[in-house]
C-alpha cells in the first residue's frame, strides 16, 4: 500500500506561466550512480512508472513554502514543484535537500537571497496549485487528505475555499454521503466526516452558508456522525429530530423567524459537537462560526421586537392570576432564554430588548412570580430579576420609587426579595444567596452615581432605611431579642430555627451581618442612624456567642467597617456601650489557637494601634489590659499600651503648660489691675491737695478729718466694684482698711478672669464711680 507520507504532486511551469500537473505519485530520494548524485525520484500511483527524476544539484535555490510545498528551477523557464499531501513528507524531503547542500534545514531557502532569488519572484505563486479532485465516491479518500494538508497554509485555504463556493462541491459531497450511508460504506462515511470537519475549519462564512441551509444542514450533522475515533456512529440527528422539541409558547407568525431560531439552534448544537469544552486556542479555530450564531441571535431579537404583540401578550399572561403554573413555567422560561440571548447582543440591541421588557411590565409579573409556592416557577423568575438588575440597576429603583408612593409596605418589590430572601427553606441558601447580591446591586451607590436623576441617591437611601431595612434586620433582633432565655441563646439546640448555634439561621444571619457591612462602607450618613438608634452594633456582637465561626468572623468585620471609618461619634458609641467586651471574650476563649479569629481580633486592634484612634486605644488599655498583658506573641496589646502612655504623658504637658499660661496671664491681669488702682487713689490725692491748699486754720480740723474718710470710702467703694463676680471678669481681693494696698500688691491675693474679657469694662465703672463722687469735691478756688 502507497504510503501517505510521501504521495506527492508533481508541478511543472508551462509556457504560458501556469502550473501544470505531471501526474500523483510516491516520492523518494537515492543515490543514482550513473548521475553521481543524489536524485528525487516520484513514481506514478498508478502504474508505477517514472514521472520524476531530478538530481540535487548543490547550487540550485529550492525553496520550501507553506510547510508542504517545494519549489525549484532546474534550468530557465522550467520550474518544477512538488504538493506533499503529509507536511512530514515534506519535512524529511526538505532535510535530504539541504543534506546534500550543505545547509541548515530550519531555513525555508537553500541559498542566500543574494544568489539569485530572481529565480522564484519570476514565477507564478503556488497557490494555484490547490486542485479539487472529482467527487467521486473512489475519491474521498483523496479529498480527505487534501483537507489534511491545505490547513496548515492560509493560502491554500484561502484558494480551496473559492473552489469550494463556486463549483457546488459541498452539495455534491452530501449527494455520495447518503450513498456511503445506504451502502454502509464506513470508510467513505469516516473520510467524509474528515472532509466536512475540514470544510467547518476553513471558517469561511459563504461556506457555513451553504452548509447551515435548510436544505443540507441535517446532511452535514450526519456526516458529523461517523467520527472514526469511535466505535459506534452518534445519533445527533435522531436528537435533534425527536428528542428536542420546539414550543411556541405564543405562536410565531413570522416564518422567517421560526426559521432562524430552529437555524440558530442547531448551528449551536454542530459548535457544541466540534469542542465540547473548548480551550482559547480551538475557539479561534472556529471565530467565524462564533459570529455567525452571533448575528442570527441579533436577527432574532431583532424581529421578536418588531412583533409587539407578541411581547404584550406573553408579559399579560405572566401577570394574569387565572393563568396556571405550567403555562407560567413556560412563559417564563422563554423570557428567561429570550433574557440569555442578551449576554451575547451589542449594547444597542440589549438596551432595546431590556427597555421593551420594562416598558412592558415584566417587574409587576415577577414580583408576583417570585413569591410563588412553585419552586420552579420562583427559581426562574429570580434569574429573570438577577438580568435585569444587571443590566440596570437604576430602572429597578425608579420602579420600586414608584410603586412606594401609593403601595402598601408588604406589597412592595423590595421587601418581598427580603423576605423572600429571609425564608429561602434550602439549607445551603442558595437563593438567598442569590437575592443578597442582588440587593448589594441595587443598594451600591456606585452604579447609583451613573443615574440620570441626581436626586435618586438620597430619595432611594431614605425610602429603603425607612421602610425596607426594618424587615432585613428583623431576624437578628429576633434572635438577639433581650427576652430569650440566655441559656437558650448560648445553648440552644440545633433543630431550634430561631438559635445563632442552628446552622441554617447562622447562615442567614451571617448574610444579614454580610449585607449591614456594605451598608456600612457605602451609606455613611443612613446606616449610621440606624445602627445608633436600634443599638445594632450592641445586637451584632451578640451573636459571636455562636458555636459557629464563620458568624464570629462577620460580627467582627462589621465592628472593623465601624471603626474604619475612624468616625468619632461611632468610637463614643463603642466606647460609650462597652461594646469591645465581647470581642474580647471571644478572643480570651479563642485561646491560643491559630485560626482565622485569632488573626481576624489581631488585625482590629492593630489597626487602632496604628492608626492611633486615642479615645479607643484608652478605653482598651484602660478596661482590658490585664487580659491581654501576658500575651508576646504578637506586639500589637504592648504596642496600645505605649500608645496610650505616650498620650497621658502628652496629656499632662499640655494641662501643665496650660496651667502656666493661665497663672502668667491672671498674674499679669492682677497686677496690672492694682496699678490702676493705686495711680486711681493717687490721682484722687493729688487733686485734694490741689483743690486744697494750706490756708492756715481757716477750716476746722475735723473738716480734715472729714476729707480724709470720704476719700477713705471712696477708695473701697473702688475696691470692691473690683472683687464682683457676677460680671465674670476677674476678682480681687481687698479690704477699705489702712493696710488694703499692701494686699492687693501682693501677687498672692486671689483673683478670677472671666471667658472673655472686655478691657473698656473697668473705664466705664471707673467714669461712673468719678460721677458720683464728684458732687464730693470741695469747689475750685481761682485765685
């Protein structure tokens, strides 16, 4: 038996500068003794006769092109070139060539450009060489190679699929398939399978055309049946034809459309068959085939919002309460498949297809839908939600905003995903799960910040805190509800569903605590009000007496979330509460295992450590030092302490240096008050003097006497407008007797300065004081 490996086709160039073919043989290279020489030999297939003997000559140019082709000039206007049907062929032929050159086999060229590369640019390129054989049944063998061969060249592909378009092959090919069949001929089924694979893998759309037809499309899944690396044929046509059925769940009038959808399918199924799991590189393999299902996903779309009535009344259907759940699983289900197709469609015709669906009303049917006892019918309307939130969150609030105008709270949207989401019955809670991310999309002020409505943020934020948040926390402040039995709370048994130690319930609660965090992290303003008025945070840590530490875990990041955000009005609150005593605790029971708590308590006090939040740091050091005094594994408790020692010493340098201020500035302020009043006293004798001078005894002695007391009162009236304190300024102590000014002298005598001081106080009550006294004074005398 010829052998693949080195079938050959020989070429020679005519005159006309076309490629002829010799003939189709088995290639060989020998040492002919009459040439003295290593020689190419080719033999006909046929009849074993000589087509081609060429002797290597050592300075000939060959060229080897498209890892199957070689190339040469034997003399002037003679080219010769050789077709290998296996790449490996080609190879080892190339290596005896180069062999006997004396060159590297790795280049493509035995010569260097410099020596002559006119030769090849003189001749035609070989891309013509790709010839079909005829559609024969005795040739498919042939053709399958040719297939085999031409992939490796984007050329000869490219040149194979113009044939292949133009002359009708594919149809051709498909006529012998039904041959081959009712022959049982399963060598021509397992070539033919080679050659449509091949024809998919030239990944040409005027091909995938052709074969995607009414007409051929179910031939070329037959002919994908026959696989020759299995034992058995597959049966893809039997499936396609009576184990998938197609329901019009509303009847399409359209038949173009029905067309395309059962087109759609099947080309999906004919992907799916090729790479059933297909890796980066063999999706490339098959782009175009991709971009076809692409564009006829498009076209489906596109003519299913075209037919309004269509849309309309499947969406009436969903929402009228006479319609039965089967005719519900299915309606919804084909929303759900029409909702997948958008995954795959340009943002413009995603938008047109979400923007119908809402006009629609799909959002008043699934909020019906998704509280409904059907499991099935709940699950699929959930995943319908879960697209559209999706695609945009911010349609679903404006919804919820107006249906919160006149509706009444149970009956809106949002509480019935919580309490959906609440009394989810599956142990994992997996629609729980589901229903909590769903909400993180729709309370993320993210996408909040990409709405057309500036107002949406804050009228949202208020409307969810004041009539949603309630039925969300409701299940932790049930559980951590003052009234239960402390015994029961710590100790509860399992089966109990309203018990943190329930797995089920720690599950939901963790989901709860999950969803409180973000709020934390993204609703500053909101949360904060809600946790310092319902004492949240007091609620959380209760559940770390839980036996189950993934719960543990999401009360402590909760506290973290707080306390990162280094806001002080939550530290009062924390410190306020004594609301570190059971993280504490928990740690101190913890023990000295190594676990995700142990590192999760660390890593909160570090953060205060580092971050050196003082009012924190000494509620810690001041309460709890002593629990955690003897622990050196870590530095984090030594290092609060040095903190917080650092701080007092700070503390103390400052009351210390205020202290000093304040006693230069009362010592100032007193001694300056006594100068006012010693030069008020002395002007007040100086002027008596004036006013009186040595007149002999012209007055009577207790006149004197007289003066000497007014002026004696007078001073202690003076005297004690200065000790008031009721105008808060400052007080002096100070007596009207005789040693009064060796008193208020002293830098000792007691004295007050007031919040703030007004310097023109002490003029004022010292021009009224001088009014009142001056009626007093004895008249001037002009002399």
């Amino acid at each position: 038996m010829a052998s693949k490996r080195n079938r050959v086709k020989v070429y020679v160039l005519k005159e006309d500068q076309q490629w002829g073919q010799l003939g189709v043989g088995q290639i060989s290279s020998s040492y002919i003794e009459r040439l003295q020489s290593v020689c190419l030999l080719v033999r006909s297939e046929s009849d074993g006769s000589l087509i081609l003997q060429s002797k290597i000559h050592p300075n000939v140019p060959y060229q080897k092109q498209q890892g199957v082709l070689i190339v040469w000039s034997e003399y002037e206007n003679h080219g010769v070139a050789l077709s290998f049907q296996d790449p490996a062929g080609c190879r080892e032929i190339w290596e005896d060539i180069c062999q006997v050159q004396g060159k590297d086999p790795t280049l493509e060229i035995t010569q260097d450009l410099l020596d002559g590369p006119e030769q090849f640019d003189e001749m035609p390129p070989t891309s013509s060489l790709v010839e079909l054989p005829n559609c024969e049944l005795h040739t498919l063998e042939e053709i399958a190679d040719l297939f085999t061969s031409v992939l490796a060249s984007p050329i000869r592909k490219e040149r194979l699929s113009l044939i292949l378009e133009n002359e009708g092959y594919i149809k051709k090919l498909l006529q012998i398939f039904h041959i081959c069949e009712n022959l049982k001929n399963t060598e021509g089924l397992h070539n033919l399978h080679k050659i449509i694979k091949g024809i998919l893998f030239l990944n040409k759309t005027p091909l995938f055309e052709i074969m995607f037809s009414d007409e051929c499309i179910m031939d070329v899944v037959g002919c994908l049946e026959y696989d020759p690396a299995l034992a058995q044929p597959k049966r893809y046509r039997e499936f396609l034809t009576q184990n998938v059925k197609f329901k019009e769940i509303i009847p399409i009038t359209d038949s173009k459309l029905r067309q395309k959808i059962h087109q759609t399918y099947r080309v999906q199924y004919i992907h799916d068959i090729l790479f059933p799991i297909p890796s980066i590189f063999e999706e490339n393999l098959l782009s175009t085939l991709t971009t076809f299902i692409f564009f006829n996903k498009v076209q489906i779309v596109s003519m299913l919002l075209e037919d309004e009535v269509f849309l309309f009344e499947g969406l009436a259907q969903l929402r009228d309460k006479t319609t039965d759940d089967n005719r519900r699983r299915e309606l919804l289900l084909f929303f759900k498949e029409l909702c997948a197709l958008s995954k795959t469609l340009q943002p413009q015709s995603k938008e047109a297809l979400f923007t119908t669906l809402l006009q629609l009303g799909i959002l008043s049917a699934l909020k019906i839908l998704i509280s409904a006892n059907d499991l099935q019918i709940k699950i699929t309307a959930t995943d319908i939600f879960a697209y559209l939130v999706e695609y945009s969150p911010s349609m679903i609030r404006i919804f919820v905003m107006e249906e919160a105008q006149d509706g009444e709270d149970d009956d809106l949207l949002m509480n019935i995903v919580i309490e959906q989401m609440i009394s989810d019955t599956d142990p994992e809670l997996g629609s729980a799960i589901n229903l909590m991310g769903l909400l993180r999309s729709l309370l993320d002020l993210n996408n909040m910040l990409l709405a057309p409505n500036e107002c949406e943020r804050s009228e949202f934020l208020n409307f969810f805190y004041k009539r949603c948040m309630q039925n969300l926390v409701a299940p932790l402040l049930s559980t951590t509800s003052g009234d239960r039995d402390e015994e029961d709370y710590l100790f509860g048994l399992e089966r109990k569903k309203n018990c943190p130690n329930n797995y089920q319930t720690a599950q939901l609660l963790s989901l709860i605590v999950e969803l409180l965090t973000f709020c934390v992290q993204h609703h500053t303003y909101h949360i904060k009000n809600y946790i310092l008025s319902k004492d949240l945070l007091r609620r959380v840590l209760m559940l770390m007496n839980s036996k189950h530490t993934f719960l543990i875990l999401c009360a402590v990041r909760f506290m973290r979330r707080m306390i990162g955000l280094k806001d002080e009005l939550y530290n009062r609150y924390i410190v306020k509460g004594n609301l570190f005593e059971p993280v504490v605790n928990a740690f101190l029971v913890n023990g000295t295992r190594y676990n995700m708590l142990n590192s999760a308590i660390i890593e909160l006090f570090e953060y205060i450590r580092v971050e050196n939040i003082k009012s924190l740091v000494a509620h810690i050091v001041e309460k709890f030092y002593k629990a955690f005094e003897l622990i050196e594994y870590v530095q984090t408790f030594k290092g609060l302490k040095i903190k917080y020692e650092q701080e007092k010493d700070r503390q103390i340098q400052i009351r210390k240096n205020l202290h000093s201020i304040l006693y230069i500035k009362i010592f100032c302020r007193d001694a300056n008050v006594m100068e006012d009043v010693k030069a008020d006293m002395y002007f007040k004798e100086n002027t008596t003097e004036v006013l009186m001078p040595p007149m002999g005894n012209d007055f009577p002695d207790h006149y004197d006497t007289s003066i000497d007391t007014k002026i004696t009162k007078e001073n202690g009236e003076k005297v004690d407008v200065l000790k008031r304190t009721s105008s808060g300024e400052f007080r002096v102590s100070s007596s009207s007797s005789p040693g009064a000014d060796s008193e208020m002298s002293s830098p000792s005598s007691s004295s007050l300065i007031g919040l703030v001081d007004y310097p023109d106080d002490d003029n004022e009550e010292e021009d009224k004081e001088e009014d009142i006294s001056s009626p007093r004074k004895r008249p001037h005398l002009d002399l």
